[in-house]
C-alpha cells in the first residue's frame, strides 16, 4: 500500500512521471492515488521530500 | 468553453502558452485547459535561460526579470572553479527569470491573440476515435466535461499523462529523473551578477547544486540528484539542507519547492493522430544543464504551426503531422539534446577526482561561449584521451 504524506508533498508531480503503472494523479495541489498501485515503490525512491512510502501489511 | 475548437492545448507552461498564442494568431479556435487555479504556481524552476535564446520568443520585460546575469561559475568539487564573464563573453550571460510572472504573461499573450483560457480544468482522458485524438474529457472545477478538438497539443509538463493516455509511453526510468528541491532564500551573501553550478558526489551526485541570484541577497538555491541516487536520508532535500546549513545558516528561506526534471532521451516519437506532444511532455530538457524553458517555447510554437497547416489542409493523421518531429529533431535543439544526452551520460560515471582533474585542466582559460559544446571542446584539447572515451561524441562535435 502506498502512503502519501500530504504534509511533506510538495506537488511536484516527479512521482507521476516515473511511476510504471500511471497510478498516480496530481490534482492541483494534492496528490492522489486513483488507479492499481502495484508497490514498487519507484514513486517513493524519486520523490524529493520524502513524501511517499509503501508499506507491506502483515 | 465551447464543446469544440480547432486546436485543444492542455497545460499553461511555456510550451501551452506558446503552442495557444501561435495558433490563435494562425487564426484558429483555440482553448488552453490548466488544472492548477492559478498559472505559474507554486513554480517547478531555477528560472534560468539565455539572453538570445530567450528573445527568439519573447521580448524581455523588467516585470517578468529577476536578474540580469554577467557572468557563471562551475565548481568543482575541490573548489576550482571555471568562469565565464559577460566582458570576455562579448554577448549577454542569461536572466534570472520571475516564472510566477513570466508563465502568466505568456498565457495572457495567447488569450490576447484570442485563445480560450480555463484555469482549474484537468483532461482526464483522450477522447479517442478509430485510434485518433479526437479531444479530452475533462474535470473542469469537479464538473466533467467533453472538449473536442481537429488537434489536441499535449503541453503536460513532467506528468505527460495525457500522451501516455493516448498510447505514447512517456514514464521516465527512475535514473534519468532528476530529483529537484529549491528554495528562495533571502538575506544571504552571493553575488547577484553570478550564477554558481556546483559539482560533486559529495553535494549532488549525478547532478548539480546551484546558486542563481533574484537580487542583491535573494537566490534560488536548489539542487537535481539522480532518482538512483535518492534514498531515506540522501534525497534532494536532504543535500540541500546540509549546503544551506553550511554556506547559508542565516538566511531566510522563503519558498520552498520540489520537481522533477527529466534527463532521459526524447520521446521516440511525439507525434499522433490528431496529437502532438511538447516541451516536458516531450522530454525535450538539455540532458546536462535541466534548462527546458527554451525548448518548451520552441516545440511549442513549432506544433502549432504544423497543426494550423494539416488542420488548413484538412488532414490531422500522424502521417501529415510527422514534420513537426522531423523538424524539431533536426533543430539546432534537437542535435543539441542528442549530443548532450552522451556527454551527459558520460558525466555521470565520473568520481570526484576525475571531476577535479578536468576542472583543472581548463580553469585558466578565458571562456568567450558558456555552453557545453565549448566546455567539452576545450576539455578535449587539454585531455585528448578523453576523446577516446567519448568516442559517441565524435561526430557531433563539429
Ligand atoms: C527544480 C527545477 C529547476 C529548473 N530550472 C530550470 C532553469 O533554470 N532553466 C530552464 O530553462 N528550465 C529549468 N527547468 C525546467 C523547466 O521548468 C521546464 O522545462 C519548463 O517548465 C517546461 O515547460 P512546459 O510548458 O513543458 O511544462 P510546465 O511548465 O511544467 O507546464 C505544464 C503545465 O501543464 C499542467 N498540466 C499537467 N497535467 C495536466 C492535465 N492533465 N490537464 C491540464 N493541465 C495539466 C501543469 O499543471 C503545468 O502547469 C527546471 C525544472 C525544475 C523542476
Ligand atoms: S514526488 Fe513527492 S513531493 Fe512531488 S508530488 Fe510526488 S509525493 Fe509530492
Ligand atoms: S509504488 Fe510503484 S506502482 Fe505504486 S504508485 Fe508508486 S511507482 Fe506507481
């Protein structure tokens, strides 16, 4: 699962952009994931600020 | 907004506003979509471009410029640095520009010249006919939407969803995505006349830290590392907050940004039916120095132009739009991004000491052109075995 720390997100749309599977959308000023994220966390290892992290349920 | 137009432009960046204004003036109906509520905001920018480059486009205006730069630093990792001055240069260094002001401008030029602007309003989707464009479907302000159009001008920026959508892959491989933090930092000591480009592992690896000036103690100051390269703990930010620390700990920070800046090749092909991609969208940045402003202008303007032709001609099929790729490529732009891709992916597998040794071998020379084509010329005079190792370059450099 991919969380999105809106507090760190600086909506720069580098996440959308490297993102495989275009699951990502930037919505003027908030990030949202709108479509199957398939958690490769590539999203998470571009964005500048740290925004982003997937996390493994149990 | 109608529900048709001869021409759909989507995004209000440099690349939208120039492809809105150009088709307007062709005498087309035009309408240019932005999701963001304002133009120009929050900026994903150093602001930097070239005198000359800037005016192919736009005549310079105080309201919209920063600074005026007359000269530029490259520093290397051991502190040498190799300069150039305005004075040896002969012609004009740069600008710092003001985006917030510059991207609005740009975008009231194209509603001057008659275009459609709606703020607020995000494609979604192609509207997709037989394999063609034929449109977007768009929220606009939450209220979905139908616009359809003879051409539509993908003018996204990074995101390049809309291309993507319509079957052009336009995802950028994590290592040639830039990752970008910035802040406009006041009350700090640079000088205003200059602009800096630190290099190094240690400050920016694969990449560069730089100190543009937006008056006598105000500067973007901002850094692009490899998408490789940034991790928890060693992302963009995290090296810039360790130079702002070290070179800037009373200055005041007062805008803070991220972005991304996508050094990959172009797109194979920017071109559809009934579609045409520019600037980001296209992945059309010079590959070493991030600047893609120019470019964005320049690809367009040129889209434009290509589309009013088909549409006068009654044919948009990618087949009668390909000039537009063919052209661009073979611009002085075009062999520009081709050869500063090589230079660049040769750069990148320097280590810092390999750095030093070139800084070196060039930082006595009086610089006349600040570009990278000189750099490199020079840099192969001084160490001729380097031309062994950027065999791809041969050709090019002529
Ligand atoms: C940190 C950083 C520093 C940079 N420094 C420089 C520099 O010093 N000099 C230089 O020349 N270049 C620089 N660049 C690059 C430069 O900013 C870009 O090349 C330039 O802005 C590209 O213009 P564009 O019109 O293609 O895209 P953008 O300016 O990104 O505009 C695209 C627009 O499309 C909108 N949009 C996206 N998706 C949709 C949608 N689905 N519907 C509607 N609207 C949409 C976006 O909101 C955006 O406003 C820098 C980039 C970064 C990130
Ligand atoms: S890359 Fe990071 S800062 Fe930029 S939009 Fe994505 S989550 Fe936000
Ligand atoms: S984790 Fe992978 S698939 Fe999921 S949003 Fe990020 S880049 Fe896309």
């Amino acid at each position: 699962m991919l969380r999105i720390n809106r507090d760190k997100c600086g909506y720069c749309g580098t996440c959308v952009a490297v993102c495989p599977e275009d699951a990502l959308e930037l919505i003027d000023a908030y990030l949202s994931l709108e479509r199957e994220c398939i958690g490769c966390g590539i999203c998470a290892r571009a964005c500048p600020l740290g925004a982003l992290e997937v996390v493994h349920e149990e | 907004m109608k529900s048709s137009y001869d021409i759909l432009v989507i995004g209000g960046g440099p690349a939208g506003a120039l492809a809105a204004k150009t088709a307007a003036e062709a005498g087309n109906s035009v309408c240019l979509i932005e999701k963001r509520p304002a133009i120009g905001t929050p900026v994903r920018c150093a602001e930097g471009i070239g005198k000359e480059l800037l005016k192919e486009f736009v005549k310079p205006d105080p309201r919209w410029i920063s600074a005026d730069i007359e000269s530029a630093r490259i520093i290397a990792p051991n502190g040498t640095a190799i300069r150039l001055d305005q004075a040896q240069a002969g012609n004009e260094v740069g600008y710092v520009l003001d985006r917030k002001v510059f991207d609005r401008e740009l975008v009231w030029q194209a509603a001057e010249a008659g275009a459609d602007v709606i703020v607020k309003t995000r494609a979604t989707v192609p509207i997709m006919e037989n394999g063609a464009v034929r449109g977007a479907k768009v929220l606009s302000a939450g209220v979905p939407a139908d616009i359809r159009a003879e051409v539509v001008i993908a003018a996204d920026g990074t995101e390049a969803q809309f291309a993507r959508r319509a079957g052009l892959d336009t995802t950028v491989p994590l290592r040639e995505m830039m990752s970008c933090a910035q802040y406009v930092m006041t009350d700090i000591d640079i000088n205003a006349g200059c602009t800096d480009f630190f290099l190094g592992n240690e400050i920016a690896p694969e990449g560069y830290l730089w100190i543009f000036p937006k008056g006598n103690r105000t500067a973007n100051v901002g850094i692009g590392i490899s998408g490789r390269k940034s991790r928890e703990g060693t992302r963009a930010k995290d090296y810039l907050d360790r130079f702002v620390a070290k070179n800037f700990p009373n200055g005041k920070t007062i805008e803070a940004i991220a972005g991304g800046v996508p050094v990959c090749r172009p797109l194979p092909c920017t071109v559809g039916d009934g579609l045409l991609v520019a600037g980001d969208a296209a992945r059309v940045v010079d590959p070493i120095t991030g600047g893609g402003i120019g470019n964005a202008m320049y690809t367009g303007r040129l889209a434009a132009q290509v589309a009013s032709r088909c549409i006068e001609a009654g044919n948009c099929s990618k087949e009668a739009m390909m000039p537009y790729d063919t052209e661009w490529r073979a611009s002085k732009m075009g062999a520009g991004i081709e050869r500063n891709y090589k230079v660049k992916e040769y750069f990148v597998t320097l280590d810092d000491a390999k750095l030093n040794a070139l800084a070196d071998s060039i930082a006595s020379i009086s610089f006349s052109e600040f570009s990278v084509l000189a750099l490199i010329k020079e840099l192969i005079k001084r160490n001729p075995k380097l031309l062994l190792e950027l065999k791809a370059l041969k050709d090019t450099l002529s």
